[in-house]
C-alpha cells in the first residue's frame, strides 16, 4: 500500500549548518504520527519541510506517491492539500469564527461557507459560535477553530506544531484527546511535533523519537518504553534507572537485586558487564520479601505513589505502589522484581 507520505532519506541546512540528516518516515491514511524529542532536535524543520516551507538538500518527500520536495524541486505549501494548526492558532482578530474557518476556500458562495462553517462548529462541539471573535474565545475554543479551519479544506493529512502547548495540563489532555476522535472518526491522518511524552503516548499510533536530526526509534509507544533501541531513547522515553550487572546466561543478568531472566536472548557472553533498565513498573511492591529498600523520597500521584528507594549497596531505583501503602521516608521496605521486558546495554 502506497503511503499518503514518505520522507526518504531527506536533509535540510540552514545556510552550511545541517539540521536534520538522513531521516526516513512514512505515514499511511488515517494513521495519527508523533514526532518526540528534546528542543532543538529538528522536528519543527521536519514538519516545515513536509508543509512545503522549507527545501531539501538531499532526498524526497513524496505526497501519495508524488514528489512535493527534492533538491530542485518544491512544490508550493498551497498546492500541497495538507491541513495546518500552529501553537498560536494563527486566527486573524479581525474576522469572526465563521469567517476564519472559511479563510482560504475558493469557489464557494457565502451560504455554502456558512453551510461548511456551521458543519465544522458542530464537528470540534462549538455548535452557534460562528459570529464570535477570537478575543471572545478561551485558548481551547481558539484551538478547536483553529482545527476547524484546517479540516475546512478537507485534506488527507493535518501538520500540528506543538498544538497544545499554550493550554493548561487538564485541557491539553482533554482537549487532545478530542482531536484524536475527530481526526479518527475523519479518517484524516496527522503528523504532531511534541516534546510532552504523554502527549505523545496518548496521541500517537506510531512515534518517532528525534535526536541531532535524526529519527532514532520510529515504533509503537508501547515498544518505544518497553524495547528501547538504544540508550538514548532508553533515557529519554519514561522513567527509571540503569543497575550495574553481569550476564548469567544468554537469558539472565546478575544484579544487586538478584537474577533478572530475560525475554530475550542477549548476544554477548557470560560475564560481560552490562546497564539494565529498570522502569518504575518494574519494582513491585512484596511486603514479606527478603529483599528491603529504604524509602528516600516519595511522590503522590493519585491512585499511585512515586518511591526512590535506596538499595543496599547505595544505588537507587524507582518503584510505583499502590496509594493506600503510604509509608513515610527512612522507612524499609519489601520489594520484587517483575521486568518482564529486560532491557540491557553493553557498560561504557
């Protein structure tokens, strides 16, 4: 199956500096794309450059299997037939909802873009808003017109810049949640440029985690927590922390908190000396085991508590336990480990 778009291999500069580099992805029809990573890593170019904003320097991008980007070639952002949503909503003040929403679409008369415009309203829940103005409206109204707005030239695929980011925590999350119905019940894919990890894990079919402009992981979220490729993404996707060991077996790593068998096996030989991962999940909470940490922080997050627990020999890892085993700092206590997903690295 053709996808709707493929980057392929593409590199971008701004003058002799390169800031995005061999990078390769594809989004198919309907499919809801995240790209995650830290400022500065090159995902706003990326979305720039698919948008038709900014050229390539080497490779293609292709737009349902026809070029729109190459090294002398850029097809024009208009004649693209993508869908836009910026962080600031880009609303012109001077023109009403209805008016905005209609911006751009050509060979309609007035009662056919109040006909589009009222369909749209009722689209993103903003039903009767079509004579209000942008200063009338909240951030999160603003941003469902500003979505309305992309959707009005019906396109295949929406480019959303850090959407979300102006909105308070509550809102961002409902509020993103809500454009993934719209977007799924549409049948209309997206590429979203985050930073916010949950955001991504909420949003995104597929992610691709970005560093030094380059597409490190591109994965489920479920696979980029639980199957890090590397030590980057290992970092950067979650919480948790590495304990020192050694391999056992092809299948089992010795640690400070026992023998951890693997899912998998590892391809380096016994006795080589490796860095687990151990996420908070990880830790469970055996108040019978043998095996006691010290209780050196704790952070309560509702159904759940956060605890740094310090081991015996003075590292520390992350355990989450259920909410209603409050126990108070210095305090000891018994854990087990479940990493039914073992994740290791050679030591550096």
């Amino acid at each position: 199956m053709t996808a709707l778009l493929e980057l392929k291999d593409i590199e971008c500069r701004y003058d002799d500096t390169v800031v995005v580099s061999g990078l390769h992805m594809h989004v198919h029809q309907g499919h809801i794309a995240c790209l995650l990573g830290p400022s500065g890593c090159g995902k706003t170019t990326v979305l720039r450059t698919i948008a038709g904003f900014e050229p390539v320097s080497a490779g293609e991008v292709l737009l349902r299997g026809v070029t729109a980007s190459r090294p002398d070639y850029t097809l024009p952002p208009e004649k693209r037939r993508l869908g836009m949503v910026f962080q600031d909503y880009a609303l012109f003040p001077h023109m009403n909802v209805a008016d905005n929403i209609c911006f751009g679409l050509r060979g309609m008369n007035r009662a056919a873009k109040q006909e589009t415009a009222a369909r749209l309203l009722d689209t993103v829940g903003m039903s009767g808003y079509e004579q209000r103005y942008p200063h009338e409206l909240s951030g999160g109204q603003q941003q469902r017109v500003a979505l309305a707005r992309a959707l009005a030239a019906r396109p295949e695929l929406i480019l959303m810049d850090e959407p979300f980011s102006n909105l308070d925590v509550d809102l961002r999350e409902r509020l993103g949640l809500e454009v993934r119905d719209i977007l799924k019940e549409q049948g209309i894919a997206a590429i979203l440029v985050t930073h916010d990890q949950q955001e991504a894990f909420a949003l995104g079919d597929v992610i691709g985690i970005m560093h030094q402009g380059h597409i490190v992981q591109w994965d489920t979220p479920i696979n980029l927590y639980h199957e890090p490729v590397n030590r980057f993404v290992a970092n950067f996707i979650g919480q948790g922390v590495f304990l020192s060991g050694t391999v056992c077996t092809p299948d089992s790593i010795e640690t400070i908190v026992g023998i951890i068998p693997g899912d998998r096996a590892y391809p380096w030989p016994p006795g080589t000396a490796v860095d687990v991962l151990l996420r908070p999940d990880d830790i469970v909470h055996q108040p019978n085991s043998g095996l006691r940490a010290e209780i050196v922080n704790k952070a309560f997050k509702g159904a759940e508590i956060l605890y740094t627990l310090r081991l015996v020999d003075g590292t520390s890892v992350l355990s989450l336990f259920p909410s209603h085993y409050d126990y108070a700092l210095g305090e000891r206590v018994g854990i087990g480990v479940a990493a039914h997903h073992l994740v290791a690295f050679p030591r550096d």
